[in-house]
C-alpha cells in the first residue's frame, strides 16, 4: 500500500479541494524484474544441463519436456506479472470518497461515496478470507481484495480515521 497520489504522467491531478486522503493499493509482488531475470536463467541452465544428459543416454524426448516446463513457468510469471498492474485509488474530500479500480488492462471504473453515511466493514482482527467493503445507502464495495488481511486492516483503520475528520465541521476562524 503507498499514501501517495495516484497519477498518470499524462493527466493532470483532479481539480477539486484537497484530498483529507489520498492512496493508492497496489499487489504485491516479491519477486522484481531482475529475481525474474535470474531464476529464468537458472531454470534455463538446469532443463539444458539435465536434457544434456538424457539426450547423450539416447532419451533425446525428455529434451522437449524440459523445454516445455522452461515454457510454462515463463508463460506464468507473465500472467501473474500482467495481473499485478491493477491497482485502486481512494481519494477522500469533506464532500466524497472516489474509489478507482484499474484492472489489469488499465480499464477503470470509478465510484463515489458520500462520507458522512459511509461505513467501512473489516473483520477485527483480521481472519484468512477477511474482506473490506465500504457500505452507504444499500451499495457495497469491497476494495483492497489483493491486499493480506494485516494490509485491510490498516487500510480500513486509516479511512476510518480520514471519515471521521471528514465529518467534522470544518475548522473557522476566529476574528
């Protein structure tokens, strides 16, 4: 989970009041490009070492099926990597909680709540298939579902703490 802004290098920043809140979820993944880079060439040098063998012992088939598993884990990591480009923003103002979901083809759907009447439901503490709905006026939303269940509930408890200030009356002057 990062607290900062959600912006595209191409888009301006929304206009509006400034944000009480404003984060970006995001999955994990613990394995970088390099790691990636790495375990592929381990992978690639064990299948040729092994398939070296069986093909000098005349079993020159295996050599395909070392190939095909060098295939399938790359093939995987592809999908689980592609997968990881979806994230959501949440932006909190005195007058709506935007939540924008981006799949992993970068197509968003965004929605908006009043905050005043918002309820935001987590498990306390957090169980193995816990979730994180944001629930007003009979529309649920769970948001953060790639996040652990640890990460919901520190999502949950920072925008409860942003909902409470933004139910507050705002600060005035005194003269």
């Amino acid at each position: 989970m990062s607290d900062q802004a959600a912006s595209d290098p191409g888009t301006a920043p929304a206009a509006g009041p400034a944000p009480l809140l404003d984060v970006v979820v995001y999955p994990h993944r613990s394995l970088g490009p390099t790691g990636f880079l790495v375990l592929m060439a381990v992978l690639c040098a064990c299948s040729f070492a092994v398939g070296l063998v069986f093909y000098l012992s005349g079993a020159w088939p295996v050599v395909g099926f070392l190939g095909l598993d060098v295939l399938i884990v790359y093939v995987a990591f592809r999908l689980n990597y592609r997968a990881a480009r979806a994230y959501e923003t949440l932006r909190l103002t005195r007058e709506a909680l935007e939540v924008t979901k981006v799949d992993a083809r970068g197509r968003g759907r965004r929605i908006a709540f009043q905050p005043y009447w918002l309820a935001v439901d987590m498990d306390d503490p957090p169980r193995r298939h816990s979730r994180l709905t944001l629930r007003s006026h009979g529309r649920r939303l769970e948001i953060g579902g790639f996040l652990t269940g640890d990460e919901k509930l520190d999502l949950a408890r920072t925008l409860r703490r942003g909902l409470d200030e933004a139910r507050r009356p705002p600060a005035t002057e005194a003269r």
